[in-house]
C-alpha cells in the first residue's frame, strides 16, 4: 500500500519545507524507489514548492527598504523585486 501525501502542517516553515524538499530530491534521484513511492515524493514536493511560493510571497510583501533622503532623514520605500536600489553614497561616507 502506498504511503500517502502528507497535508503540510500550518505552522510549515519556509525553512523546513526546503529541508523536506531537499531530502525528497535526493530520494527521487536515488533511483530506489518504486513507481508510486516516486509518485508520492512527487506529490508532497509539489505541495512543499507551494507553501514556499506562498511564504516568499508573504514575506516580499513585508520587505521595505530604508533610505535615506537629503535631508538625512529615514524613507521607506516599498520593495520592488523589478527595481534593483541605486547606491545612494556621499562623499563623506565610508564603510572602512
């Protein structure tokens, strides 16, 4: 009999769905697994890529990023993955 998909868990970290998907990986191309076991890893690898797609979605939306405007005060600026920060360096700044 077959082992079944499991449901991914609610609190599934970004974190350990790659885990698992790394570990389904290497089983797939182990070239040990039977038909339908190979069905099933494919299944829950499907199910893993979804919740990742979904935690990086959710956390792209949080992302700000922090600038500085002329007068030296903070700007958030909403983060768009498209639109890469221009290095915005005065003279008198050095990081070393």
């Amino acid at each position: 009999m077959p082992n079944k998909t499991p449901a991914p868990k609610s609190e599934e970290t970004f974190e350990s769905a790659m885990t698992r998907l790394e570990q389904i990986v290497e089983l797939m191309e182990s070239d040990k697994l039977p038909l339908e076991e190979l069905l099933t890893r494919y299944e829950e690898g499907v199910t893993l890529v979804k919740v990742c797609e979904q935690k990086l979605s959710a956390v792209e939306k949080r992302i700000e990023i922090i600038t500085r405007n002329a007068a030296g005060e903070p700007q958030i600026e909403e983060f768009e993955p498209e639109k890469k920060p221009a290095a915005k360096l005065r003279d008198d700044v050095s990081l070393f």
